[in-house]
C-alpha cells in the first residue's frame, strides 16, 4: 500500500537544478531516508512533498496529485512536516507552540498526552518560552509540534541538525516510538549512521540525483 509516489521529479531555482528526476516510493507504515551532502536537494524535496514548492513530474500523496492541493489541505490530510528551521515561536510557551500544532487538524488532548509521554522534557518545561530551550529541546518541540497534527506522513527534514549526541539518544528513541505508532516516516538526513540505524530502505541523494537505493544492509556492503 503505497502513500507517497514520486515519479521523474524536477525542481529548479532559476538555473540551479535542484531535484533531476527524483523517483521514490513509500509504502504505509514505512521509514524511508533520504541522506546525502549539503545541497544535495534533500529540502527541496521535502518541500515539494509538502506542497511549498512548484515541481515538474508527479508527486503523489494517497492517490492525490500534490500540487492540486494547498500546503494547508496536505496537513489536512495527515501530510506533516517538521522543517530544518523548526519554526518555533520563542516568545511563546512550549505548551502554546504544542497547541499551534493542533490548529488545522489533531486532537489536543490526545496528541498531547502522546507527545508528553515521548518527549518528558517537555513536559517538564511547558510553561517556560521556546526560546530558552536548548537547541536538541526546540528539536523536540519542534517534532512535537508536528506530532499534534497527528500526522499519517511524517516528513522530518535533518532532525538531528547541532544536537549533542545525549538529545540525539532521546530524538532516536522518539522516531522509533512514532514509527511504531504506525506514522510513515521521510527523514532527510546528512547524519548517515543515523539514518542507517532507523531507515528501512534508503536512498541516496547527489546534486538532485538518486545515485543509490536499498535497505541499510545492502548500501553498508558495498561502501
Ligand atoms: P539539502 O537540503 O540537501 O542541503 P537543498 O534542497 O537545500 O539541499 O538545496 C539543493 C540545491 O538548491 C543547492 O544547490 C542549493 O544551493 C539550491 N537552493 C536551495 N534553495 C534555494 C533557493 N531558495 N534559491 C536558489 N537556490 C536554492
Ligand atoms: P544541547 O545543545 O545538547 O541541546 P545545550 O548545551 O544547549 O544542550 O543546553 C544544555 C542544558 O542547558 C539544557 O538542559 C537546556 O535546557 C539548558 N539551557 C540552555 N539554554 C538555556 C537557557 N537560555 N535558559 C535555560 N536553560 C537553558
């Protein structure tokens, strides 16, 4: 059961071409990576995915062609993504960017007991204002966020972007959880062995070109 298609994906930005006939598809309940060096086109492809950028070729999500919707029906429709800038609101709570989280579709209550119980930390620093969270915490909230929209896909653009290898241990733990709460996971990521120890399958983005593609075991062997 296939719920992202993408199909001979082009994307540019005047000249610079960024994605050069991308194909990949991701089956319900999968993790799949994406890793390759900066500027290999891991966000342009996030970003395509989540409907924030015009491409040529297809991207389909459930059966539905991506660009006919706006960014806003995706997350409607469980399309979520956790960008590379996070997007957090520092002024505000931890509680209150959670509850941005739920704006277009999640359960509140729901969705925050399911985040607390992944993230404690959290919890622990509701009421105090994003911006005085370290760097691996906003990762948290920025993924906890995300999760409140209740996402069916899950797009998480290089999660472990700066952490300390201690919050990289809890950011670990946190996607296997969510992978097994049966959400489909795409994580771009430069952190290869990281992306090894989660991904089912990955692929191997250069200069917008998948250059290789299989399961951690297959791609381990022959480099
Ligand atoms: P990655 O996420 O793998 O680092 P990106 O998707 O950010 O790669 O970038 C792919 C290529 O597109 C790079 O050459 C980058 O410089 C270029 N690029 C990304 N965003 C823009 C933009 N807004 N305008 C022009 N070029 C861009
Ligand atoms: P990391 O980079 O591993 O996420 P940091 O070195 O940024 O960690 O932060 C270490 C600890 O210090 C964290 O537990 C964090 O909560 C706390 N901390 C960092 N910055 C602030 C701040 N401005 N106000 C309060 N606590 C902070």
């Amino acid at each position: 059961d296939t719920i992202l298609s993408i199909d001979d994906v082009h994307v540019s930005y005047g000249k610079v071409q960024a994605l050069n006939g991308v194909d990949l598809d991701i089956g319900t309940g999968e993790l799949i990576s994406v890793i390759g060096p900066n500027g290999a086109g891991k966000s342009t492809l996030a970003n395509s995915i989540s409907g924030f950028l015009p491409y040529d070729g297809s991207i389909t999500y459930k059966g539905e062609e991506i660009d006919e919707s706006d960014p806003e029906d995706l997350v409607e429709r469980g399309l979520i993504q956790c960008t590379e800038k996070r997007d957090l609101f520092g002024f505000m709570s931890v509680e209150d960017n959670l509850d941005l989280g739920t704006y277009v579709r999640g359960d509140y209550d729901e969705r925050l007991e399911f985040v607390y119980d992944l993230f404690p930390t959290l919890e622990e620093r509701k009421d105090q204002h994003a911006h005085t969270m370290s760097g691996g915490e906003q990762q948290m909230l920025a993924i906890g966020r995300a999760l409140m929209s209740d996402p069916e896909l899950l797009v998480l653009d290089e999660p472990t972007l700066g952490l300390a290898p201690v919050i990289l241990d809890d950011i670990s733990e946190g996607i296997d959880r969510i992978q097994e709460e049966g959400v489909t996971i795409l994580l771009c990521e430069q952190n290869v062995t990281f992306a090894m120890n989660h991904a089912d399958r990955i692929n191997l983005l250069e200069n917008g070109e998948v250059v290789r593609q299989g399961p951690p075991s297959e791609l381990r062997d022959d480099d």
